[in-house]
C-alpha cells in the first residue's frame, strides 16, 4: 500500500514540475509584453500607444464603472442568448445531414454558399428584419454560431464507428435509438470544439455589431464613445475595453477546455 502511494506521489512530481514550468513561461511572456508595451507607451515612439500602466489601471477602475458594466452585461446578453440558440439548431441539423447521406447531398449546395458570406455584411439585414438591436445581435450570433458546430457535428457523426451502429440495430433498436445512444456521444468531442469555437464568435460578432451600429449599449458602444473623444485619456479608455473584451474571450475559452478535458478525458489519453 505505501508503495503505490510512493509511486504515485513519484509520478506527480514531475507533472507538479512541468505545469509550474510552463506556467513560469506563460508568465513571463506577459511580463516581457507589458514591458516592451510600458517602454514603447513612455519613449513616445508609437504616438497613439498609451503606456501599460496607465491602461492597466483604467482597465480595473472600469471594473467599477457603472456605465461600462451596463455596456459589458448588454454584450454578454446577446452572446448568452445566441451561442445556447445556435446549439439547439446546428446539433440536430448536424445529426440529420451526417445520418441521412440524401438530405446531405439535397443541401449541401445551400450549405456551402451560406457558409463563407460573412455575417457583418448581413448587419443591415438583421436591423431590418429583427428589432430591438439585442435581436439583430443574436439573430447574427445564431448565423455565424451554428457553422462552427454545424460542421463538426457532422464530422463527428461521420466518424462513428460503423460497427456500434449496426450492433444497436442488430438488437432491435430504431433510428433515433442510434443516435441518441450512439452518434450522439461518441460527436460529442466534435460538437464540444465547435462549441467552443463558436463561443469567440459570438462574442466577436457581438461587439461588432453594437461597433458598427453605433448602438448606446455594449461594448462595442462603449468603444464609439471613447474614440470620439480627444487625447490620451480616449486611447486608453478604448485599449483598456479592448483588454477587457480579450479576457472574457480568454476566460471563456478556458473554461470550455477544462469542460471538455474532463468530459472526455478517453479522448485526451
């Protein structure tokens, strides 16, 4: 017993080890970015560049202004709403169009020309069809969501193994006990990745409409105002809302993985 708990602590030791090593990487490229940012920002050698610190002190008293956080919840509204919306219409979709080859076939014409138009040249679509704003924003959200996971979906239905679909009807099981207990779980890796690519979508389409819209909530909102200002203070005020869109994005993608490692840990190994 004291042996394997021995061996044990022995093989965490060098993984303790690796994840501190990279976490001391990871830090330094920081520090070594917000030096080259702090020196560039004081020397004056790029004009518009506000020194780090003094963006970095902005970015946190916004975590206390009323009027950004108002900015920031209408931001993360539309994304919240859209990204579960896009789910709910790409994973069916996707588990009809990789189970069924006709219907694939039938729409893949449609699918492919859809697919590359870039969603903020429908922005003005959107406005006309779907008001208030939060709904162009999240009708967007749900066109340029679904693609990512759409596709994986139907990759992952792809690559299920043939052999646990015809062991499922070989005992009597219909169509739709297949894929629920068999092409659904084993894409789940597949649609997992593409949830998790389109949740930087969401959040980047987003702001972009609230940006081009000029609308008076979000972050993208906010952005307009601090650019139509003069000087220093407005340069900073739109590179620390930038800083704080960048660590949303970052958080949320985190998490994402950690979900997904430990959902699917037989993946990984």
């Amino acid at each position: 017993m004291m042996g394997t708990i021995t061996a044990t602590r022995r093989e965490r030791t060098p993984l303790a080890r690796a994840k501190l090593i990279k976490l001391a990487r990871h830090a330094t490229g920081v520090a070594g970015f917000l030096l080259a940012w702090q020196f560039l920002g004081m020397s004056g050698l790029v004009k518009w560049l506000p020194p780090a610190a003094d963006t970095l002190v902005r970015a946190v008293t916004l975590a206390v202004d009323p009027t950004f956080l108002d900015d920031l919840r209408g931001t993360l509204t539309a994304a919240a709403i859209g990204l579960p919306l896009a789910v709910l219409v790409a994973v069916p979709l996707g588990l009809l169009l990789g189970t069924v080859p006709v219907v694939e076939e039938m729409t893949r014409v449609f699918v492919e020309f859809l697919r590359p138009i870039p969603s903020v040249a429908l922005i003005p679509l959107a406005l006309f069809f779907f008001q208030p704003e939060i709904n162009a924003k999240v009708a967007l959200i749900v066109f340029a969501a679904s693609w990512p996971i759409l596709i994986n979906t139907l990759y992952g239905v792809r690559d299920v193994d043939p052999l646990g679909k015809e062991t499922l009807r070989s005992f009597g099981f219909g169509p739709g006990a297949v894929i629920w207990r068999v092409s659904l779980p084993s894409a789940a890796p597949f649609i997992a990745t593409g949830v998790r690519l389109a949740a930087s979508i969401t959040l980047i389409l987003a702001i972009s409409v609230e940006y081009i819209v000029g609308g008076s909530s979000g972050i993208g909102g906010f952005l307009i105002e601090a650019s139509t200002g003069v000087g220093a203070d407005a340069m900073i005020d739109v590179i620390a809302a930038m800083l704080w869109a960048g660590a949303i994005g970052l958080v949320v993608n985190t998490v994402l993985v950690r979900a997904e490692r430990r959902l699917f840990k037989w993946r990984t190994t």
